[in-house]
C-alpha cells in the first residue's frame, strides 16, 4: 500500500475539521484523550524524550502546546485534576499525548501501567488558572472542542487516595467517514499492512456517518504496535477511548 493512497481516502471520506493556525482568532484550544509518559531519567538519558523534568515537582510537558500555556489533566477514573501550566516544550513517542512528572501520576492516581488521562488547553481568554493550581473536576470532562471554563477547588484530604489498578480495555478511534464502502475499502488496505481484520469494528452515528475503531486492546503493548501502524500510514491524530 503506497502512503498516498491513504491520503487520499482521508481527503474523500473523512469527516474530521482540518488544523487550525495559533494566530488565527477563532483557534480552537488543544484537547485530547490518551496515554502520558511519566518521566524517567533513563528516558531522557536515551534520547526518546528531549526534556528532563523533576518528578518531585508538579510538572507537564506537551509537543504542541506552548510554554506557560494552561491545561487541565484529568483522570478519568476518578475524576481528579489539576491544572498546570506547560513547563517545556517536548518530543516524545507520537503514541504519548505528554510527559508528566511522577507528582502529578501520584496526585491524579494513575495507574502506571495505563496512566490514562483527558488534557484540555485552557483558552487565553479565560479566567487566568495559577501555576500549580491544584482541582477537581465537578464531573468527567468530554472530549470536545470547547475549553473548559469551570473547575471546582476542592479539599484532597476528603477524596479517597488508591490507584485504580482494573484491567481496562482501550479502542483507537481512527475516523469517522460518509459510507459503509469507504470503511470497508480502508480496513482492506490495513489488513495488508499487518493489522487483524478482526481488530476493527465499525459503529453507525447516524446516516452517511460511520465511525471507524480497532481494538478493544487489553495489552498496551498490542495498542501502541497498532498504533504505530495506522501512525505510519498517515494518521495523525488518532485518539484513545477507554471501554466501558
């Protein structure tokens, strides 16, 4: 399969917004679901990551999203959060949506097998959030395009302190596309790139609407191959769904 050939069904069938440049005025702030990288020295050390972070401070650092800039990360677990501002600009594995500081795993009680989490950008209009700020979340944050506005400060001696360490299972949402034929002709193509036919599945929205998955994966190894994969032949922002 040649990579333009994905391309050009992406430029068909899909029905994602493009990009939007930083200095136009109606920017749409950065939000995602997926996996974090907790910072390790050996990480740095071995140049798969380019920044060194304090894992005894509470810190973040993003690829895309400016230094300073605010973001909320919440796990979806528990519903905890805090809000922080960008310490660094970052490179990591594309897998990864950020890189953390073990201080903010532990707060938010990730799980370090899956340390899941939803990351939202705050807009520059918005009320100003001060560095470090530590809240929670009054319920569990959508992937939207919209900034969250509201957050709840709450007492952390009052919420209850373990690590939710169930075995999950996470999907990789890799679009959604106007016809049944489209998905089916796209699955053909992965298929000979190495993917199981079986680990795709297809949902219905609505007429001339069909969202496009793989998985469920109950391994992150099995997730991050697949990932890499569709990654590889040109899709870039896929996203991470927990299964319910």
């Amino acid at each position: 399969m040649k990579f333009k050939n994905l391309i050009i069904i992406l430029f068909l069938f899909s029905c994602a917004p493009g990009s939007i440049n930083k200095e136009n005025p109606n920017y749409i702030p950065y939000t995602a679901k997926g996996f974090v990288m907790i910072f390790d020295e050996i990480d740095y050390e071995k140049k798969k990551i380019s920044v060194k972070l304090n894992n005894e401070e509470f810190q973040i650092a993003h690829n895309t999203i400016k230094k300073n800039s605010n973001v909320i990360i919440t796990n979806p677990q528990n519903n905890k959060s805090i809000t922080l501002k960008v310490y660094k600009k970052s490179k990591q594995p594309d897998f990864f949506k950020a890189i953390i500081t073990k201080k903010v795993s532990d707060f938010l009680l990730l799980n370090p097998e899956f340390p899941y989490v939803d990351i939202q950008e705050r807009a520059k209009n918005k009320s100003f959030v001060a560095k470090k700020a530590v809240t929670f979340s009054e319920e569990q944050n959508v992937l939207t395009k919209a900034p969250v506005t509201k957050v709840k400060i709450d007492n952390i001696s009052k919420k209850e302190n373990k690590v939710d360490k169930k075995k999950k299972k996470y999907s990789i949402i890799i679009g959604v596309f106007y016809s049944q034929d489209s998905v089916d002709n796209l699955v053909d193509l992965l298929v000979n790139e190495g993917i199981k036919k079986e680990d795709f599945f297809v949902k219905k929205l609505k007429k001339n609407k069909y969202q496009l998955s793989a998985g469920p994966y109950s391994s992150i190894n099995a997730l991050k191959n697949d990932y890499f994969k569709l990654n590889k032949y040109g899709f870039d922002n896929l996203d991470l769904k927990e299964n319910d």
